[in-house]
C-alpha cells in the first residue's frame, strides 16, 4: 500500500497500523532488499527455558527484586545492574545466574518453526546471525544440539551487550551491510528491539503470550516494527514487507 504523505500524517498513519504493516524506516512503497536477520537466542529461537524471576530473586534477593521489578516495568537488566558491584558480590551474582542458567540448559528446546526459517532464509542467500546475552558456551551447546549455525553469534562476552546497539552494528559492519538492511528478531522488548532500534535495524518482537500487548507496554521508547507470536508467522512478515531476492 503506498503511502504518498507527509511525514506528519504518516506518523499518525504508522501510530494506527497494526504493527505487521509497519515500515517506519523506508520510502512508501518501496520494499528494502533483505541482507540479514539477526536472532536473540533464549526465548527466541530456543523455547523459553529460563526462569528469569527466579533468576532475579536470586541474585537480588526478594525485597529488592520486588523494588527493582516496580522501578523497571519494561524489565529488569540484572547484567547492567550488577556491573558496578564489588567483585566478591559480582561473582556470586554471575554464579546464581549460571545456576539458573544450566538448569534452563537441561531443558533446552528448538523453537517450533526455527528450522524451516532459517531454511528459507538460507535458500535466499540471507545471512543469519545470533546475538545473546547468554555464555557462549549456551551458544555452542545450542550449536552442537541442533545443528544449525549462527554466524558471527555473539555472547555475553562480547561488550558492550544488548540492550546496547554495539553487537548488532557490529555484525552489520562483518556483514558489510546497513543496519537498515537487517531485522533483529527476538523476544525481548528492552534488549532485542531496543538493541535493533537503536542500531537502525528493523525489529521483530516474538510474543508468543500476549505479554506486550499489555497497556504497560503502551508507551515505551523503543517500539517493534512488526509483532509476531511464532517463527512460523515471521516467514510472511519478511515476504510481505521485504525484498527477499538474493
Ligand atoms: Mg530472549
């Protein structure tokens, strides 16, 4: 649908499309060839495994969890948060993480719907590339299991991290694309679409639960592009919405 308006009324357009039909970075009409997808990992393209609350309550204890929970209603950053700790409460922090951690490992399961994307996408000719603020050894396990590879797959030690837009422009500039010819997909409003806004990629906000259709969410800095409840659904956002022809 071309949209030959000002850009006064096209925000107001863009306000009240459905976030599928939304392409907030292009000239109207005009379909962005496709150079890269990049993925979060937790969540995204594995099933959520990971008890993020208990993972918080553990490195925070309850009161304070509850405190920072109420502070943070986009969530909580408990990387960020403990980075200006003293080392000795640091590495027990790092330690509680890698515990819930591993036993989110244990389970660890492939998204639904993961393979065949990254199929079609291969079959395009369109680089796939991971980034997480998981361990990479989460990521070479996540490897190894399912056999699919992310390339450059970036972890959580490679800084700065998301919500950061530095690994993702990162991998733009390994690419030799624009951030503005890659989409970040991931399940995470405050590291993967603000890390993909921020960097100038279109985002994809995977949400298979309804979380953020919540009125909480309603007025937050960083907004998706497009909003989808599986992988399945992402195959005809990026045909729709992009240029996929290698
Ligand atoms: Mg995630």
């Amino acid at each position: 649908m071309p949209l030959l308006v000002s850009n006064c009324a096209k925000a107001f357009i863009l306000s009240t499309l459905p976030q599928s039909k939304r392409m907030s970075h292009h000239a109207p009409g005009v379909k962005t060839r496709l150079r890269g997808v990049v993925f979060d990992m937790d969540g995204t393209l594995t099933v959520p495994v990971i008890d993020f609350p208990a993972m918080y309550r553990a490195v925070l204890g309850d009161e304070e969890y509850l405190r920072l929970k109420a502070e943070n209603p986009s969530g909580i950053d408990i990387l960020g948060h403990i980075e200006g700790w003293p080392p000795h409460k640091q590495r027990k922090a790092y330690d509680a993480i890698a515990e819930v951690e591993r036993q989110g490992l244990e389970r660890l399961q492939i998204m639904p719907g993961c393979a065949e994307l990254c199929a079609m996408l291969d079959s395009k000719k369109i680089r796939r590339g991971l980034i997480t603020r998981n361990t990479k050894s989460a990521v070479d396990l996540f490897h190894e299991r399912f056999g699919i590879t992310f390339s450059p797959a970036l972890s959580r030690e490679f800084r700065p991290y998301k919500p950061d837009p530095g690994p993702l422009l990162h991998i733009c500039s390994l690419w030799e694309v624009q951030p503005n010819e890659v989409i970040m997909i991931g399940d995470s409003l405050k590291d993967d679409v603000r890390c993909g806004r921020q960097a100038g990629a279109f985002t994809c906000l995977l949400d298979q639960t309804g979380v953020y259709d919540s009125p909480k969410y309603a007025d937050v800095e960083f907004k998706p592009d497009f909003k989808v409840t599986s992988l399945d659904e992402v195959h005809s956002v990026l045909k729709e919405n992009f240029d996929l022809s290698p």
